[in-house]
C-alpha cells in the first residue's frame, strides 16, 4: 500500500484489494422469483516496523460502492505498527477496556451471535434458551439485525430463501426481544421468519446467518471520557470462544494503556478474558468510529471491569 511511505521505518508484509460483481436469482415452485444485483469492494495491508522491536498493525475496508480510501489504510496500519513499538508490561487486573470496531466485531460474531440463532436454541446449544424478555444488557444498548440498510454488506431484498428482507430488533433498550429464524426453524418455534436464511450455494441446504448486525449505543469521544484504561485495536483468537457459555479468552493487538482521556503507552503483550453475555451488562462507552466489519456495524465499546492480563 502507498501509504505506508508515508510512514518512515515501516514496510508492508501483504495486502490485497477485491472488486467483485454478481447476480443472484431466487425461483422456486412456491411463486418466489427475485433477481438482484450486486457489487462489493474491499482491501486490507499488514504492516511491520523495521526498525529495533518489530511491531505489526493492520487496516482493513469493505464497502458496496467505491469509497474506499485505500492510501489511508496503508498509512493507518503503518502509524499504527509505529505508535505500537517500544511495548510496555502491565500487571494483572480488572479495568475500563475500549474494544475498537475490528475487535468488539469478533467478539460479538463468534462469542455472542451463535447463542441468537434459532437452530442453536432449539438444540440446546444456546447459552441463551428460555431468555426472551429477559434484559440481558445495559438498557441503553440496543442490536439490531438489519438486511435493509443502505449500502450494508448484508443488504438484499431478501433472505436467501426469497423471505423479503426486514430490520430485527434482537436487543431493545437491553432487553432481548427476539431469536433470529430461516423458515425451517420458524416453522418448529411456530413463529414467522425474520429473514435469516443463509446458503453458499443453490446446492447447499439454508441455515441461520447473520444480515448486517448494528451495535446501537449513544456515542461520545469514549476515549476522552475514560480516565484510566486499556485500548485494543484486534484480537486474536476470538474463534476459541465457548459459545454456548459465552467464555471467550483473546490476545489483545496494538493494545495501549488510557491515562487521563488519552492514549498513553503500547502495551507489550495482553490477554483479555471475560463472558460475552456478561458483557453486555458491562458496557459503559461507546465511540463515534463506526465501522463495516463485514456484516457488523459498530463503534468502539468500552466494557467495564474487564480481566487483562499482561
């Protein structure tokens, strides 16, 4: 990526840029026709610092129209990888952590969405049976599953079973209203679908998927208005979470400590464990950064009373 020259003592590892056109037609015997249209691009680089310790970032962007500014990527991940050099050590404790958008998504996708599909639930696999109506979170967050928003990965007239696309409260004012259904498990639960039906191909039999998944909480300058804390920008290993528990347990990247509204120093080397459903309850913050991470669209969180580990 260009950008990375703008950044002195850094050099690109891979990166890579996307453009794809495509059409799909849903026909079946019950009357559903529906013929659409699609593009998407996309592009990511990996940076690492040449100069004493070796630090890596990376950036990442996806979007339907061409609107990607792909020389800030490079220059991103590059000052990124730089800011990130000379790490330093922390001790074990409980504290204030700002999730950026790439990390917060991870979580959500592997620790807490599979707990929402429908199948899940009806076996058994779901840390989240029985819990319709419940308040699970915070009253001031709310998720919503969305396959009508403008220009979202997601977006379609409709699921992949011609069900017509539709905005899903999942998560309303932190109470959980809904699970998300394809027609198959809509029919056993004897509800209507919500228009998740998901397939790779016309050869491979639909199931439960997410459409664009929206983190809605009121958003501030969460860096400014945290005092003492942790930043992470990714995480690793997000895939290993329990979810069924909602246990996850991540290593934390281009992670910095938070000192008096700022980002202070790197930090060397984090682990981060915690319980997704708990972290609902914890969500204290979020930002005004809202970023496409696929098909989850969300600001940076802050989550209180984490466990880290240095």
């Amino acid at each position: 990526m260009e950008g990375t020259k703008e950044v002195p003592g850094t050099l690109p590892t891979s990166g890579g840029f996307t453009r794809s056109k495509g059409k799909q037609l849903i026909l079946n015997t019950n009357g559903i026709e529906i013929e659409e249209e699609s593009t998407a691009i996309s592009g990511f680089v990996d940076v690492i610092t040449v100069n004493g310790q070796a630090s890596t970032a990376y950036d990442f962007g996806i979007s339907r129209s061409l609107d990607i500014d792909f020389f800030a990527l490079g220059k991103n991940a590059a000052e990124l990888a730089m800011k990130s050099n000379g790490g330093i050590k922390i001790e074990p404790q409980k504290t204030d952590v700002v999730f950026h958008p790439f990390a917060i998504s991870d979580i959500i996708e592997e620790a807490l969405a599979p707990s929402l599909d429908a199948d899940n639930v009806q076996k058994g696999r779901s840390g989240l049976i029985d819990k319709v109506g419940e308040e699970l979170a915070v009253p001031e967050l709310s998720i919503y599953d969305d396959g009508l928003i403008e220009a979202g990965i997601e977006t379609s007239a409709s699921d992949d079973e011609g069900v017509p696309s539709q905005r899903t409260t999942v998560i309303g004012k932190g109470v959980l209203e809904t699970y998300l259904y394809d027609s198959y498990t809509a029919g056993k639960a004897g509800v209507k679908s919500t228009g998740n039906s998901s397939r790779f191909s016309y050869t491979s039999p639909p199931s439960v998927g997410l459409r664009n998944v929206i983190v809605d909480y009121p958003q501030t300058d969460v860096i400014a208005d945290t005092q003492s804390g942790i930043f992470v920008n990714t995480v690793i290993g997000a895939h290993t979470a329990n979810s069924i528990s909602g246990d996850f347990s991540v290593e934390a990247r281009n992670a910095f400590t938070i000192k008096d509204g700022a980002l202070d120093k790197p930090i060397k080397s984090l682990m981060i464990s915690g319980n997704a459903f708990e972290l609902l309850k914890q969500i204290s913050g979020a930002g005004f950064d809202v970023r496409k991470v696929g098909g989850i669209i969300t600001p940076s969180i802050r989550v209180s009373d984490m466990s880290v580990i240095g």
